[in-house]
C-alpha cells in the first residue's frame, strides 16, 4: 500500500490506522481554518471603521460563539480520547512477548550513531559494561563477550536488520542526549531517552527490494517520456533503503545522524543471522565490520 497525500510509502501493519488519524486530524484543521478565516473575513466587513468609527469594547454578543468553540474541543477529544488513546493502549497491550516469534533487537542512539544490538542465537542479550566501551574499537555498547550470553551477540552501527512480517521489538535509549528515532515508511516514532529503555514495536510488510521495485514504479509513471531522467532517477533507486531518522536536535553532528534499515525475506534474514554469527571471533575480540 502507498502513502496518500505526500505520505511515505506504507511499510507496517500499523501504518493504516496511523494515516487514519492523521487524515482526520487534517480534516479537522481544515475545517476549522476554512471557517475562521471566513468569520475573520465577515468581522473586517461587517466592522469596518466607515460603519463603526467608535469602538465597540463589547465585542459580539450572543451564545453562538460558544457553542462553535465547544463543538470544535469536542471533535478533538474524540480524535484523542477515542482514536488515539485506544490505538495507542492496544499497541502496547499487543506488544508482542518472546515467545510470539518476534525479533528482539537493542538501539543504543549516541551522537551521532545508531548502536543496533542483537543477542544471537540464544536469544538473551550478553551484559554490557561502561568501562568495556570503545568506539574506536569496535565496541560502542561495551560487550562484555567473556559473558556466555554475549560471545553469540552481534552488534552493527547505523544498520537494522529485519525480516519481513514478523514482530519487531525495538528496545530504545540513548548513551548522551535525547534522540528521535523515527522510521517513516513504518510509521514509528519515539524518543531515545538516556536512562530509559522504551520498547517500539511495528511488523514490516515490505521488503527493502519490494520497497525500491514501488519507487521504480513510481519513476517510471513519472519520467516515462523522459528516458535520461528515468535512468538517473532507476540507479539511484539501487542503493535506495528504509531509512533510520533522528528527530530530535541532538548536536552540532545532528544532521549527519543517519541510520538504515534493510528489511528482508524470512530466508535471507536466516541467512544474514548466519554469516555475522561466522564472522564471530573466538578469542573475544571484537569484529571489524560492524558498520555492516
């Protein structure tokens, strides 16, 4: 399903009620600026100074104007109270336990990085120590591989990994500052908080080549008669893939905070799972590629 309205495309099974909102949201706010500004239009004509030179402080009397702000607070807690609120309590009632088949994962933002752990084959993540933290060695999270839960743990920098139409549970803090971390074709969005680790759910529904052959799609309807623009435009898409955005102003390294995410098919996430953990050392030292 594509995005309407200059929305992204659509990635998640969450990701229609998420529209939903906003579209009425949208609605909503057009409705009441279309009539403020025809109220706005009527008071400069109807109060013009040619027909009132004096001031009138009482302004406008009678019970309409309250009557017409109360229906517009209303319409807003009903968005809130019985849209939102509902989606966002059956969100997190549905979190998906460790036994529903869903994917674990750990994001440790930093400025201006995204740490993305794995806890292998196991399934339980290896304990992680301040004093072990290195960066510039390849351990950002501080791993403490001597743990028998973190020899098998794979840990990778600005890339997520995912198959598609599983759970995915990300579980999401933050080494320094406030990060936003925001999927935009998922339609997830949450604060990275430093002492806080917030769990973010979504199921994928595309893959990363389903994702590029519907912006091929797309280039296509729109550079058709256009055969240098399209080629331009079909190579870019290649190297195209989901995107991890931070949201939140984070430092002067900001804009260069830049993450991505590569869903794949459930056979080729096997696969990826089994080539890091073969390129797992056995002496404790940590891997070179982890920007991977």
């Amino acid at each position: 399903m594509s995005g309407f309205w200059g929305m992204p495309e659509l990635a998640s099974a969450h990701g229609g009620a998420i529209d939903r909102g906003m579209l009425l949201v949208h609605i909503l706010m057009l409705v009441v600026l279309t009539g403020w500004g025809v109220f706005f239009i009527m008071a400069l004509v109807k109060f013009r100074g040619s027909r009132h030179p004096k001031a009138d402080y009482a302004g406008l009397r009678g019970r309409w104007t309250i009557w017409t702000e109360g229906a517009i607070v209303a319409v807003k807690a009903a968005i809130l109270i019985g849209l939102s609120v509902p989606f966002w309590a059956a969100a997190i009632r549905t979190l998906p336990g460790p036994g529903e088949d869903a994917v674990e994962v750990r994001v440790v933002a930093q400025q201006f990085v995204w740490n993305v752990h794995y806890p292998g084959q196991d399934g339980v993540f290896g304990e992680t120590r301040p004093e072990l933290v290195d960066d510039a060695g390849g351990n950002p999270l501080g791993l403490d591989r001597s743990d028998p839960h973190g020899r098998d743990d794979i840990v990778r920098v600005n890339w997520l990994h995912v198959p598609v139409n599983r759970p995915v549970i990300v579980h999401l803090t933050s080494k320094d500052v406030v990060h936003g971390f925001s999927l935009p074709e998922f339609r997830v969005k949450q604060d990275a908080i430093p002492g806080m680790s917030i769990p973010v759910s979504f199921t994928p529904t595309m893959t990363t080549e389903e994702f590029r052959e519907r912006l091929r799609e797309r280039a296509r309807r729109e550079h058709g008669d256009d055969p240098e623009a399209l080629e331009a435009r079909l190579a870019a898409i290649e190297d195209r893939h989901f995107e991890i955005v931070c949201t939140q102003l984070c430092g002067m390294g900001h804009y260069e905070m830049r993450g991505f995410l590569k869903v794949h098919s459930e056979e080729d996430y096997a696969a990826w799972l089994e080539e890091q953990a073969a390129a797992l050392p056995e002496d404790g030292d940590e891997v070179d590629d982890f920007w991977l």
